[in-house]
C-alpha cells in the first residue's frame, strides 16, 4: 500500500523537446514573391491606436532580415519605435514626411 500517491504517473510518457521541430515550424515559407528594392511601390497607411498615431508602410516583398535592416534604419533615423507585421512596416507617430525622405535616399520607389 502506498502512502502519497498524489501527482501524475509519468511512466511510458514521452515528449520529444528538440529544437528541430520548432524550427521547421518558424520557417514558415511565404506565398510571395522576393522583389529588388528599386520594383517596390511602397504604400503608406495612417492609423490611430488607443489614441496614438501608427503609420504603416509596405508591402515589403523581401527576406526577413532585409525587412529588419530597414526597421532598424528608420528607427535609428526617426528616433521612434517600430516593428514587422507580415510585409508590413509598423512606425510609431506620423512620420510618413520623414520616412519618405529616408527610404527615397537609399533607393526605393513609392505610389
């Protein structure tokens, strides 16, 4: 006769805990197409959230970590929060003015 036989019975449970299967899962492959930055025509969107203004520019058709090298210019430039949501850009504040500036300098084409 046992005693404390509270908890759960861990015999013959198995849970495979590799990083494999969570990588083949993050590489999601994406349904479009990877264009070079001079064939993008960028478009702005102008939103408020909870009071606060959040501009948008994309559609971005590139590699992840060319999406990010961009986030990360125009943060540094703008002095201003942002983030990548799908082909989407997300910038903190109106700064539609300013970013235009920014990305016709390194090259990119707007509508």
């Amino acid at each position: 006769m046992k005693l404390f036989e509270m908890g759960s019975n861990l015999d013959g449970d198995t849970y495979d805990t590799s990083k494999e299967a969570k990588k083949k899962n993050s590489n999601k492959s994406s349904s479009y197409k990877i264009e070079a930055k001079n064939q993008h025509q960028l478009v702005f969107t102008y939103e408020k959230r909870k009071g606060k203004p959040v501009t948008l520019l994309g559609r971005f058709y590139l590699i992840e970590k060319e999406k990010k090298e961009v986030l990360k210019l125009l943060k540094k430039k703008l002095a201003c929060g942002g983030a990548i949501k799908d082909e989407w850009i997300e910038l903190q504040g109106d700064v539609k003015d300013k970013v235009k500036v920014i990305l016709l300098k390194e090259g990119w084409k707007f509508k």
